[in-house]
C-alpha cells in the first residue's frame, strides 16, 4: 500500500484546490513544491503590513458566479476595482481604450468625435493584408493610439520589434465609447481581504506540504509515495524534453520600499515607451486600500526566457503548439499522471479559468459535484 492516493506536483491554486477537494473526502494527498512558499505566482508576501503580490499583479475577476461562490467560502473579496493607468513620456492616460483616452489624445468629447478620429486614422494608414502586429494594430485602432499606448508596451512585452511580431497576436483591442476606466467587463471582481494567501492556508491546511522539493530530483521517491500523481509544472519537462523545449516569456520582478504613504496614487500604471525599461510599476497597498506609513512598489521587466528561468507566458505559435501536440498525445495516454494547470496545458490561463478546470477535474476523478 503507497501512503497517498494523490501526489500533487506543485502548491498552486489548480494543486492546492485539487488536494482540498481530496482531502476533504477522505483521499490522502501530499502537495510539493520546489519554492520555500505555497501559493504558486499568486503569493504574497507581507512587507511593512502590505500584501506584496510578489510575482506581478493578481486582480480576480470573473463572470461565472460559480466560481465567484466557491471562492467566497474561503476568502471575502474587498470592492477593488482594476484601472490602471498609462504613461507616455510624462502622458497620462486612462486604461483600457475608453473616452478618458480619447479625450486626452485628440479632445473629443462624444463617442461620435471618438469614432470619426480612429475611422480617419484608421483609413490613412490601412493595409489590406496586415503581415505584422504594427499594420494590425493601426488597422484596429488608428495610429495615435498604437503609437503612444501599444507599440513600445508591446516591443518591451515581447523583445521583438512590432514589425517583426506575427498580425495574430493582437486579433482585437477593446475600445470602449464610454467614460469608463473598469479595465474588465467581468461580473465580479475583487482581492481577497487579507491577500491570495488566505486560500492557501485554508485550502491546504489539513494537506502534508512539502516544500523546497524538486520532483525531478527525486523522481523515482516521490512517485513511490502515491497512485497518481498530479502534475502542474511543465510538460515538456516531466518528458525530459524528448520533443523539444517549449518557449516562454519570462518576468523578472524589483521590489521597493518606500518611505511615503502614497508612491503613484494607483495601484497598476503602465509605462507605454520604449525607452523605460520596465512595463510597469505595482504599488500593491491600493490593492486593499491600504493606509500604511510606508508603501511597496514592484517595477516589473519582461524578458527572454531560458531553461531554468520561471517561465510566465506561453509563446504558442504554430511551432511551439506543433511540440505542445506531441506532448499532449503522451500525456492522454498516462493511467496514473493528470496534467493540469498553465504550465502542463502550456496556454495562459487567468484565475478563474483555473478554478474552472480544476473544479471540473475533481469532478471527473472524483466523481463528485463541488458546491
């Protein structure tokens, strides 16, 4: 008899959920992670008594009230709306595309001004057949807008020239003919009172954790220790890369304390140009409307990722999609291996897709409806 039913492969919310789920009718489950933390990128870590979102920020939205039940059993959500905000060369402007910008950008004050500005634009600089992002973007929105609040964001976003980015990245940008500043058109939205951190404890309270634990260097041990394993790391990893390496965008992350109250009076502003390195700054007290003496700020890069760095952002294309394919077809063909979870599905999810997918797995294995 193997001491576990389940060995749940990384301390994420998919893992983590799935494992409360288990435990609560009555499976054994052991969780490890290769961090010193649970909680996958949705950790936060206390600085100066503010919740740090410490790898980006996790804003919780969702239409499926499902979800948004299942979650309020565990945490209350405060009333946090995003907004962000965009700076182009000592610019401000309003996120996402709405009549804040517009108004900004060219003056206009009705949605009838808005649309007649982006139509001419839009009409001047047209191309039948966008072979790029850049002739893509000009053909949806104009070439003000993309000059100012897509092209440098996007170039930083990806390390490659707008010209050298393939047209389908950006099949539509949102724009809205209203004073609206809610950057998501979702139901509910929210951050827990007290940060993501209230999940896990909860969900994993009861759950053997194991952290600082590398599966693969211990592969044969820990696959001794239970009947199935659940794998949330990288697919292409738990074959040993036989197909090839999948590709990621990467993050890298500086965390700043500053001896002010307030640092730039909004919790996300993005930096639109080129020319500043990072993509944009955090300041994570007004995520739960803090009142500190101090505040935290996180200026975040994006960057080329290689074997080793944490890998945030599939690149799937038709090549990496095509390698994904030949994993996949492994895995479909596992008895005691589920795969679940951005990295093993290699496609980026949001929170509430993986509270979706990994409600519907407890179902499928367990056989029992979650309430």
């Amino acid at each position: 008899m193997k001491k576990y039913d389940y060995l749940v492969v990384g301390a994420g919310p998919f893992g983590s959920i799935f494992a409360y789920e288990a435990q609560k009718r009555g499976k054994k489950v052991k969780v490890i992670d290769k961090r010193d933390h649970v909680g996958g990128n949705m950790y936060c870590k206390p600085m100066e008594g503010i919740n740090v979102h410490w790898y980006g920020a996790h804003i919780f939205h969702t239409s499926n009230k499902e979800v948004w039940n299942y979650l309020n059993q565990f945490a209350e959500f405060n009333r946090y709306t995003n907004s962000p905000i965009a700076i182009y060369k000592d610019e401000l402007y309003n996120l996402p595309f709405n009549m804040n910008t517009f108004n900004k950008l060219w003056n206009v004050k009705t949605p009838e001004e808005a649309k007649a500005k982006i139509e001419e634009q839009r009409s001047i600089h047209y191309v039948e057949s966008p072979k790029n992002l850049e002739e893509q973007a000009i053909n949806l929105v104009g070439y003000d807008i993309y000059e100012k609040l897509i092209k440098g964001y996007t170039e930083k976003q990806w390390g490659r020239k707008c010209t050298e980015l393939p047209s389908f990245i950006i099949k539509r940008l949102p724009v809205r003919f209203t004073y609206d500043n809610n950057y998501f058109n979702d139901i509910y939205q929210g951050i827990p009172i007290g940060g993501y951190n209230v999940f896990f404890d909860k969900w994993l309270e009861n759950i053997d954790v194991e952290l600082e634990a590398d599966y693969f260097e211990n592969r044969e041990s820990y696959d001794a220790q239970a009947d199935k394993v659940l794998f949330t790391g990288m697919i292409d990893q738990f074959y040993n890369y036989q197909f090839g390496t999948l590709q990621y965008r990467s993050l890298k992350f500086e965390h700043e304390v500053h001896n002010v109250e307030n640092y730039q009076g909004n919790a996300v502003v993005n930096y639109t140009e080129a020319e500043v390195p990072y993509t944009r700054i955090i300041e994570h007290k007004h995520f739960e409307f803090g009142t500190q003496s101090k505040t935290v700020i996180t200026k975040e890069y994006s960057a080329e990722w290689e074997l080793g760095d944490e890998p945030y952002y599939p690149i799937n294309d038709d090549e990496n999609n095509r390698i994904f394919e030949k994993y996949y077809t492994l895995a479909e063909k596992e008895e005691n291996v589920i795969f679940g979870g951005r990295l093993a599905e290699y496609r980026y999810y949001d929170m509430h897709h993986i509270v979706e997918n990994v409600l519907k797995l407890v179902e499928k294995e367990l056989g029992v409806q979650v309430d």
